[in-house]
C-alpha cells in the first residue's frame, strides 16, 4: 500500500489543503457541482416478477455468481490485491471496460432487489464491497484523479467512464466521501471533454460516405452516455446545458438516416435539418460496420434507449432524442427482408420467434450472442416499437432469454461462453453482465410505469 503512487498523490493533495485537489471532499449544501443521488424513497426498488422478468433475473444473478467468483479471483486476480485502490494491470479498453461493466451489473442487482447470496455464494455485504472497490478504483486510476499515468481521453473511454459514473451513483450511499469525489471528477472530465465534440458521420449531408466500412451510429451512441449521467448525476452543475445539448446531437446523430436531413421535426429543442450534418444508418436503419452489413451494431442503439433509463432515475423526463429511429431500426431487424430474403430475426416453420440470428455477410464477432438482441426487444416492449408486429417483442425476448439460460447452464460458475468462437471479443462475459443488468432494469422500468417522454424541455 506504501508504495501506491496514487495513495502517496492523494496523501499530499490533501497537506497541500487545495479544495479541488485529488481526493478531497467537496463542501456540502449549495455547492452547484455537488452530487444529487438517486432519490430511492420515489421508487419502489423491489423486483419485479413474470416469466421473463425471471429469466432475466436469473441470468443477471448468474453473471453476478461467475463476477465475484471466477472472474474477480482467478482471471482478473483482484482478490489478491491489498492496496487502498485496485491495479487494472493497464489503461486501455480489456483493462477497464471489463471491470466497469462488472461493476455496473453488480450495482443494478445490489440496488434493484435482484441480488440473492443463495445464488452466487457471496454475501449481500461482501458484494457491496467489491462493487464499491471496483468502481471506487476504477475512478481513482482515470487520469483527471491519477494524472497522465491514468485511463480516459480516448475513443471509447466516454462509455467506460459512463459504467463507472453509474455504478457510483447507484452505489452512492457505501461511497466514502473521497470516492464520490474521485467519481464526480472522473464524470466530470469525461463529459466536458465532449462538449466542443465535431460530431461524426457515415456519410455526409450529399449522401458521400466518409468512413468506408464504418458507421459512427455506436460510436456515437456511447459518447452520449457520460454526458446523460453526468448531467442526471449534477442537476445544476454549470456544464448542465452544455453536456444536455451535447447529448442531445449525438443521440440524434447516432442513428440518423438519409432521409432525417430534410425533416424540419423539433425534437428537445433542435431541427432535424438544423442538427444533423449527415446520417449513420441507410433509410431503413441498416447499420454498414467492419466492412459488412452489421446486426451487432444495429443493436448498439441501447446505448441509446438506456439514456432514458437514467433520465428517470434522476426524476426526469426522457427526451425523445433517447429512443429516436429505434422503432425504425427495430422495425428492420424483425420484419425487413435482406441479404437472400431473410429477415435478421429468423422464424420458426410455423413462423414463431427463435432465438437464431440471420448475418447476411457474416458476423466476425462470432455467433453466440443472444444479450445484444435480447436488449433490443426489451427495448421494443419498454417503448412500443412492436406495435402491430405478428410477432411481438416479448416472444423473442423470451426465447432469447431462456437460450442464454440454456448456455449458462452449461457452467456451474455462472459463465456464459464456453468456447471462444462463439464470440471472439475479448471481454466478453462482462458484455453479458452489464447487457442483463439493462435488460432488467427496462424491465423495472416498464413494471413501474416510468416512461415519460417529451419533445421538449426534460425540466
């Protein structure tokens, strides 16, 4: 611990007595960048039940089963670490997205009455604690709190940042008052650096593309999740309008299509047409990335829709930018016929819902995955974007969830994939962990009647 150069910069920031230095607190009452946690006492957090409320509670509980066991002590060796914060053993995505997502997907479970130590073998307080390690470090190592030595300012670090920033949040109240502190700063950072942000696109406003091969829909659509939790974690902070604008075009942006630049629709205060300097999705939400016609990164709108989620945790209302052209991405995803005629979600002879994935060139990430899609159905219940549909979204959602129940059983741990070619992305299990942990809290949320959306003003 002695030795931690982190420890040996917070003990000093404090002799050195500056108000703002790294872990110290900062003064309560009306300060105008502090932190307004989750109000729980407007919310009933108990969970919520039904088939597939279960299953996605189940497959939630098994990934916390495989995170505080396997992972947390045999892969990524954090049990075996005793200094006041954890070493990630690197600053770049598979040293921290996995742990963030981790950290996040325990934080849903522990503060959404999912959590069930009968399960994953592990008390309710001992979860707790290393979630708040996790999380705790996760912001204490990002490079506003550890300087140049630290992770953030890169191409994904805003999504990473975003798990963190959640998961403190949720966990606010087992915070010390210098980890909140380390995690505002962390949010912070992150967000402000984006605001100035040149937003960019597939294809430019003449319909030239840019980026050969590679939408910025997802990209995009992560950038805006740091600048949403940010601005929901600090309601009167000063950058508040300009992290609320911000996000607002990259929502916007991430899915737009072609046809979106001649519309003069407002939506939260901007003109389509006023807005949008290109589009990242075809007119009818195909999402081109990796070189291929890409289902994976059509899903990635949740990126998106979970915005909305948020919102509401903080009291407010979403705004229509969260979920805009997801009923139309959707829409394709169940019904449009591609490639040789098939639809991406594949039907059963007598033209029921199967969990099989239709890639009509190709899936280079592997074909095991069922949590992105199950994500986009949930969706689709949440915010009505099945309406009409033969085939409603709660059918695929529930073949889905009972085939990644399925292959969680093949593992007493709780571990998802047992060969690597079902999915070749490095990080993988904790892409199941903080997808489940969405799942049910859209489930939470449509259970509970939260959604409010407005085309204008949130507050």
């Amino acid at each position: 611990m002695k030795n931690d150069p982190l420890r040996f910069l917070l003990v000093f920031a404090c002799i050195c007595g500056c108000s703002r230095a790294v872990g110290t607190v900062r003064p309560s009452g009306n300060d105008p960048e502090a932190v307004a946690p989750v109000r729980w006492a407007r919310f009933d957090p108990a969970p919520v039940s039904g088939r597939l409320e279960d299953r996605v509670r189940t497959i939630l509980l098994n990934s916390n089963k495989y995170a505080l066991n396997k992972w947390y002590d045999q892969v990524k060796k954090l049990g075996a670490q005793s200094g006041e914060y954890l070493d990630f053993g690197g600053i770049r995505e598979h040293h921290i997205r996995p742990v963030a997502s981790e950290a996040l997907a325990l934080a849903v479970s522990l503060k959404f009455g999912v959590y069930d130590p009968a399960v994953t073998g592990v008390s309710e307080t001992e979860a707790v604690a290393k979630a708040v390690r996790m999380t705790a470090s996760l912001a204490a190592r990002h490079r506003v709190n550890a300087g140049d030595k630290g992770w953030g300012h890169e191409w994904q670090s805003a999504l990473w940042a975003s798990f963190a920033a959640t998961a403190g949040w949720l966990l606010w109240d087992d915070l010390t008052p210098q980890d909140r502190e380390l995690v505002r700063r962390m949010a912070v950072d992150e967000a402000d650096r984006l605001i100035d942000y040149e937003v960019p696109y597939y294809r430019d406003a003449n319909g030239k593309v840019v980026f050969k091969g590679d939408s910025k829909a997802e990209e995009n659509s992560w950038n805006s999740t740091i600048l949403v939790i940010a601005a929901a974690m600090m309601p009167e902070h000063p950058h508040w309008k300009g992290w609320y604008d911000k996000s607002v075009e990259l929502q916007l942006s991430a899915y737009a299509a072609p046809q979106d630049l001649r519309s003069k629709r407002k939506i939260n205060g901007f003109r389509l047409n006023e807005i949008l300097r290109g589009s990242n999705v075809d007119a009818y939400g195909i999402v081109v990335n990796h070189n291929i016609l890409h289902p994976d990164y059509m899903t990635a709108f949740m990126h998106n829709g979970y915005n909305a989620w948020i919102w509401r945790l903080a009291g407010l209302r979403m705004p229509r930018a969260t979920v805009y052209n997801g009923d139309l991405l959707y829409r394709t995803l169940a019904l449009r016929p591609v490639g040789d005629g098939r639809t991406m979600y594949v039907r059963g002879d007598k033209g029921e819902a199967t969990p099989q994935i239709y890639y009509p060139e190709g899936n280079d990430w592997g074909y095991g995955r069922q949590a992105n899609f199950l994500m986009m159905d949930v969706m689709a219940m949440a915010f009505g974007w099945d309406k009409g549909f033969d085939v409603p979204a709660s059918a695929w959602a529930d073949v889905r969830a009972q085939e990644m129940l399925r292959m969680q059983a093949r593992d007493t741990t709780g571990q998802y994939y047992q060969q690597r070619q079902e999915d070749f992305y490095p990080s993988r299990e904790e892409w199941v962990a903080y997808h489940a942990a969405f799942c049910y809290l859209g489930l939470w949320m449509k259970d509970r009647g939260l959604h409010r959306f407005t085309d204008g003003k949130i507050r």
